[in-house]
C-alpha cells in the first residue's frame, strides 16, 4: 500500500525567464501613463502581487502611442 502525501508540497520557483516573459515592457519614455504603470508594476511585484504586476505589464505593452514619422 502506497501513503500518498497529506500535506502540500513546498512552493515552485520559476526560471528568471518566465518572469521577463509575464513581466517584460518598455515603458515609453516622456509617457505620464507608462510612468505610472511602470510604478504600480514596480510596487505590485514587491508586494508579489503577481495577478495586478501581470495584468500592468500588459498594459505597458499595450498602451497606444503614435507612429513616428519619418522626415
């Protein structure tokens, strides 16, 4: 008869590169709202808030900015 585990096993911790992956933005530099998230991101991954860092990252990502024109 096999005694299956009871209890949780410990936590798993993730490459380094999955965390530039969920994380990974370029805030645009001069951008009020790209600061501002960039902030928010930075504060919600001290606090491993990784649902909120997550959902800000993609808003950095996505965050509309107009195309530059070429001269």
């Amino acid at each position: 008869m096999t005694n299956p585990r009871s209890y949780p096993q410990p936590a798993v911790e993730l490459a380094a590169f999955v965390d530039d992956y969920l994380y990974g933005c370029s805030p645009v530099a001069g951008c009020g709202v790209c600061t501002a998230l960039s902030a928010e991101l930075s504060e919600a991954r001290k606090a491993n808030d990784h649902g909120t860092a997550y959902d800000t990252a993609a808003e950095i990502r996505n965050h509309p900015h107009p195309a530059k024109t070429k001269p």
